[in-house]
C-alpha cells in the first residue's frame, strides 16, 4: 500500500486534536486577564475608598465616605460586579488621640466569567481587596 494513502485524513485527526486544547488555553488567558485587570481595579477603588474614609471627622462620615469613594472607583474602573460590596473598618476611631490608628476598606466583586464556557469554571468568581490609611494622630475624633 502506498505510503500517501495510508496518510490520508491524518491531518484532518490532528486539527480535530489539536483545536479544542488551543482553545481552551486560550479562555484560559482571557480568564487571567480579566482576573487580573479586575483585581487592580478593585484594589485602586479600596484605595480610594480607604482614603476618602481616612479624612473624615467621624466613625459614621467615614464608612459612609468610604463606601460612596468605593462604589466610585469601581465605576470609573468601568466594572460591573455582580454583586459589589464596600466594607468600612471604622473600629478604631474609638482610639484616643494620640494613638495611632488606621482604617481599613475591602471592597469585594464578583466578575462574570460564564460568557468564556470553560468546564469547571463557575459563572462568576470572587475578587476582593483591602487597602489601609491611617488617621490623622493628633487630629481630633
């Protein structure tokens, strides 16, 4: 038998093999991205959050601050979690003056990630990250 026949349609296997693994490597780096992109763009916005908390004059003016700073920065980062969650630690506020003390934000998002169709992945995953500022020592609370 003739070797070209013995050949035939072994290409055609070979693409059949090959497709489905570049494509899933290749949702897999969408994924990665998007992972990423969005884990700066939260970490930015609890940046802002935790600022923005950090120079207000009371424990109440500071989470609701922080919270509207939060919401903010993830809008202007152009993501849409589903759901967002901007959490203020105003706790230590209580401090005296005089003692250090910080405020910490974590703002948690949930990125869509079912539009890829990668087995194993859920429709959406968890992002979340916390920034801390601290408190003016001196300044009255």
């Amino acid at each position: 038998m003739n070797r070209k026949l013995r050949e035939r349609g072994s290409a055609t296997i070979e693409a059949l093999m090959v497709v489905p693994v570049i494509a899933v490597f290749f949702a897999l780096t969408v994924l990665g991205g998007r992972l990423a992109i969005t884990h700066q763009a939260v970490q930015a916005a609890a940046a802002d959050a935790a600022r923005s908390a950090s120079i207000a004059r009371t424990a109440s003016a500071a989470s609701f601050g922080g919270q509207a700073a939060g919401y903010a920065g993830l809008a202007n980062q152009g993501l849409t979690c589903s759901p967002a969650a901007v959490r203020v630690d105003t706790s230590q506020f209580n401090r005296p003056v005089g003692t250090p003390a910080t405020i910490t934000a974590t703002i948690s998002c949930h990125v869509p990630t079912s539009d890829l169709s990668l087995p194993g992945v859920p429709g959406t995953m968890l992002v979340e990250a916390s920034q801390t500022s601290p408190l003016d020592t001196y300044r009255e609370r």
